[in-house]
C-alpha cells in the first residue's frame, strides 16, 4: 500500500576523500538529519518546520531549500499527482564540510520517492538531490549526495548522465570528523578552486585518486593511507581554515594514518584503523589543539556508513 507518511535518516558525508574533488565521497555513520514527509492534497512540497543545529541558517522557502528542491525534482520527474510537506531537524551544522545540504537533499528525494513507491532508481534520486545542493551552493556537485542516497564510498564517473558507483571501504576504517567553530560556506570555498592547474599536478591527482580507490576496493588501509593527498583544492582553501595542517598533523601524531580538508571544509577528517589507534585519542588531540588556540571545536568518533534509510520514528 502506497505511504502517506515517512521518516528519513540522512547520513552526514565527507567529499572529495583527498584527491578526489567533486568526484569521491564517503558516508559517515553519525551525525544525520531527519526528514518527516507527509503526502497532502496539494501539489508542490512545502517546508512547514526546521529544527536542529544550524536550523536558524535554512531556509524554509522550498525554491531555496535543499530538500524541498530534490523533493520536488523527484514529484516532477516521477509526474506525481500529490504534494508533500515536510519537516526537518537537522543534526548536521551547515557550512560545516559534512554534507549538510548533501543529507538534506538526499533525504528530501528519498523521502519523496518513498511515498511514490520508488519509481527512480538511484542515478537518477542523485541527479535530483543535486538540484537541492545548486538551490543552495550555487554548484550541482553530488559528491554529498551521491553517499549519502548511497552509503559507503562512492565515486562519480559522470554527472551528466549520473553514473555513480559505491564501495565498501575496509570494515575496520575509523573516521573522527573535527568541526572547528568556523563556519565556510561551501559557495565561498568553490570560488578558491583554482581555474587552472599544472599537468604535474593533474598526474599526480590522477594517481592518487586511481590508488585510493584500489585501497578502497580492496581493503588495503595502507594504499588507502598513501593515496590521501590533495595537491590541487586543499592547498587553494587552506587559508578559509585557520591552522588546517596543524590540527591535521595533530590527527596524525595521535594515531590518525592520514588527515585532510572534509568536504569544502572547516571540517578535519582523520582516517584511521580501528585494530590499532583510539578515535576518541584523535579527536582530543585535535579538540585541544583548537582550543589551545581558543577555538571550540566539537570532534565525531564515527565509521562509514550506510545511505539514507526509512526510520520508524
Ligand atoms: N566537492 C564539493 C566541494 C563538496 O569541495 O566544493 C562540498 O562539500
């Protein structure tokens, strides 16, 4: 029987994975959003409650917001004959590098599918929910998104038609994600992204981001450890992120195997392996690193996770 009602858990993500701009994106298990949808008589999606951390910076105006965007995509595509209104607590801060506007919009187009019955496959739910992430950065990247619709890894062969295709990373993969009291909007950081760039650095991307992948694939943690380095974004944003390569290698002294810029920052991403270091030690390293600095800096201790999922309450 067709729904009238869902609830939507979706997962906060880090894109770009080092050498994979706009291109890789990883799940994280926690923090998420909920997205309650409901189906009303009325055609279009209207945004009746925001809640949750950041929620005085979302727009409740549903040609801007991110879910109600990728909700409405999805009615148009499928030629839905019904509306839905929808509420949302976030439990990701936006402007934070953790997929704020990612989650929201997939959580938008799964819910709204949901209550279709499922008609879009999932190419197409992230190709919509990228439409939610231009309303609110400007940009149609679905790096966010596509982990988020998803779970996992996942990398973006093209977007044009969407082509995306998902990993399971190493099952002992451990993730602490750092958020510094700064706040990028990821609309600021695109315009750091340098026009041009270098061939040796294209090579060197190419590599990189090639490698990541076979770590990835085959649950080689230390590939996966080499293969984390940015020579193109990260460098051209660093200045957004105050002491950005110190509280990485602050990750990286307290066990970390590698750090980087999450997503189009401020948020620090420390991968490590959970047979031999203490995600709880790297995110007091790299807390008290910043508040030495007398920065607030609230850390995750998280894995990979799964994509969007339907919840009972
Ligand atoms: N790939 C995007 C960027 C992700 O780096 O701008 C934004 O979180």
């Amino acid at each position: 029987m067709a729904l009238d009602r869902a609830i939507v858990r979706a997962p906060s993500t880090i894109a770009n994975v080092g050498p994979g701009f706009d291109v890789f994106g990883i799940a994280l298990e926690e923090p998420s959003d909920r997205i309650e949808v409901r189906r009303t008589s009325e055609p279009g999606v209207r945004v009746e409650s925001i809640v949750g951390v950041g929620a005085y910076a979302v727009t409740l105006d549903n040609t801007k917001n991110t879910a109600a965007v990728a909700a409405s995509k999805v009615l148009s595509v499928a030629g839905a004959d019904f509306g839905i209104s929808m509420r949302i607590d976030k439990g990701i801060r936006p402007a934070s590098g953790m997929g704020s506007s990612g989650a929201s919009a997939a959580g938008g187009a799964y819910a709204a599918n949901l209550l279709l019955e499922r008609p879009l496959d999932m190419n197409m739910l992230i190709s919509c929910a990228s439409f939610g992430e231009e309303a609110s950065s400007g940009s149609r990247h679905a790096d966010n998104a596509a982990p988020a619709l998803m779970g996992g890894f996942t990398i973006i062969r093209s977007n044009e038609p969407m082509d995306v295709m998902r990993l399971d990373p190493p099952k002992d993969l451990g993730i602490v994600a750092c958020l510094p009291e700064f706040a990028v909007p990821t609309r600021e950081a695109r315009k750091r992204v340098p026009k041009t760039v270098p061939m040796h650095d294209v090579v060197h991307q190419v590599g990189h981001a090639s490698s990541l992948v076979a770590g990835m694939a085959t649950g080689d943690m230390g590939l996966i450890a080499r293969s984390l380095d940015d020579v193109i974004v990260e460098p051209a944003r660093a200045p957004l992120v105050p002491f950005l390569k110190d509280a990485e290698r602050a990750a990286v002294s307290a066990g970390a195997f590698a750090s980087f810029l999450g997503g189009s920052g401020p948020c620090i991403a420390a991968f490590f392996d959970r047979r031999e270091a203490d995600g709880l030690v790297i995110a007091k390293a790299v807390q008290d690193f910043y508040e030495g600095h007398g920065v607030e800096c609230f850390c995750w201790n998280t894995t990979w996770g799964a994509g969007c999922e339907r919840v009972m309450q």
